[in-house]
C-alpha cells in the first residue's frame, strides 16, 4: 500500500512533468483557431468512448471491479504517447498537444464523474471518487499541479525543458513499464484468471477509440492529418493516471488490471492502426 500511495503519484507526476514541458499557453489558445476539430474530438473522447465502453462491459460481463476499472480507464485523457504517434503517422501534432493539455484539465472533473457512476452502477464495494475537496484536489495535484511545473520551467528555461525531452520521455516509456509490472504483480492471480477476458476487451477498445477517433471527424468533413491527430488522442488513454488512481486513490489493486493490460496492447495496436491509415492515400 506504501508503494500505490507514495511511487504511484510520484511516477505519474514524472510523466505530467515531461507534457508540461512540451506545453506553452499558445497551446490553449491554438485550440481557438481550430474549435471544430477539437471540439469534434473532445465529444468523442468525453461522450461517446464512456457509453461505448460501458456497452463493452456489458458485453464482456466483466466482473465488478474490472468493470469500473475499465470505465476508470476510458474516463483517463490522452497519454502523452498520443502525440508522438500522431508525430510518426503525419497527424496535426499540435492539435494533439492542445487536445491533451484541455483533456487533462477536463478530466479534473469527468474522471472522478464518470469513475463514481460506474462504481453506483456496478457496486464492486463500499468505494467513492466523489468530488469531494479533498478528492478533487489529489486529482487536481496528480495530474495539474506537475503539468503546470513544466510549462512554468519550459517558460523561465526553454533550452533546459527542450534539453531535457529525450530524457524524460525514455524516462515515462521506463515508468510506465514499471507501474504495469507493479499493478500486475500485486494482483497476479486474478490477472491470470481473466487474462484472456481482458486482453479481448483492452484490444477491441483501443481499436473502437483509435476508429471513432479517426471516422467521426472525417465524416464531418475535418482534414485528414486533423483526424489522424484526433484518432490518436481518443484512442491512446493515459493508462499510469488509471493505475493511479485505481491504486493511490482508491486502493484497489484488482481494479488497475484493465489499465494494466490496455498499458501494454496499445503500442502494438495504435502502431497496427498508424500504418493502415499512413498506407491510405488522402482522398
């Protein structure tokens, strides 16, 4: 329990140190210039991931704790990794980079909402995420309060933060392995016994997000590279803040395993999904 409550936030506060360092108000504000898109993106990624996951559960009929860990999962913004995805397979990365600064402050609010109402649908045990002060502000400080750290740092030393990219970014693929492996580790066998059950669902998740993310948005006439960067937002999910959570914040190791799994399927199926979408010629 020392390990979820002190290495977990520590670990997360890391890799949101490294995105505020890629981060500057213009970022906010280029969101602006663009509000189709990115509003575009914010529905899919808000409104439609949650009910699409919830139907996954049902279908999967996932037991109760896994159930609300994969809605905790969809309810987590874009990772990091989104944009060097949207970077490798020619999406609008800046539009990435707003979206995940927006999507992180959003989740604020959204993730401790939508966790709450899995956990009254599913009633895994006596557990709340409610948006009490206390709750609201360990959210708030796990997930803004190092963002807001790197920007503040990429503001006074632009040439420390640009120096210091590569390092933190091997640094978070590092991290993250670590957290699976801790989240795995302390919930070993009833991982073995679901193993199958939650490597389907993670699977067919990421690849429902990474399509909606890309479909959604060309159907409504919004440019190709624009819904690259939005597939890749919606579609790749900041599985550490999930594990976070479920550990740090509600002390359910059990509950952190579908992050877990999704941690480690998402780089082979959002690189699967990169080259599909880069193979196809711009219409």
């Amino acid at each position: 329990m020392e390990f979820a409550a002190v290495a977990l936030p520590l670990a997360l506060g890391v890799i949101m140190f490294g995105l505020g360092l890629d981060l500057t108000p213009a970022d906010f504000a280029r969101v602006a210039k663009n509000p189709k898109a990115a509003g575009v993106a914010l529905a899919c990624q808000l409104l439609l991931l949650p009910a699409v996951c919830f139907g996954l559960v049902l279908l999967f009929r996932l037991p109760p704790m896994l159930a609300v860990g994969m809605l905790l999962l969809a309810a987590s913004p874009g990772g990091t990794t989104a944009n060097l995805y949207s970077h490798l397979f020619r999406g609008d990365v800046a539009l990435n980079i707003s979206l995940t600064a927006i999507n992180s402050v959003i989740a604020v609010i959204t993730l401790p909402v939508i966790t709450n109402l899995a956990i009254a649908y599913f009633q895994p045990a006596d557990l709340t995420l409610g948006l009490q002060f206390r709750k609201a502000l360990e959210v708030f400080v796990i997930v803004l309060a190092p963002v807001g750290l790197g920007m503040l740092v990429r503001g006074l030393k632009p040439a420390f933060a640009k120096a210091m990219d590569k390092p933190v970014r091997i640094a978070s693929v590092v991290i993250l392995a670590v957290v699976i492996l801790g989240a795995v580790a302390s919930s070993f066998d009833l991982l073995t016994s679901n193993l199958l059950l939650l490597g389907s669902i993670t699977t067919l998740f990421c690849l429902i997000s990474l399509g909606l993310g890309f479909i959604v948005p060309r159907l409504l006439k919004i440019e190709r590279p624009q819904a690259i960067a939005s597939a890749f937002e919606v579609g790749i999910h900041n599985a550490t803040l999930a594990i976070v959570v479920a550990q740090g914040v509600l002390q359910q190791p059990e509950m952190s395993l579908p992050a877990a799994i999704y941690g480690v399927l998402m780089f082979p199926v959002a690189a699967l999904f990169g080259f599909v979408v880069a193979r196809r010629r711009p219409a």
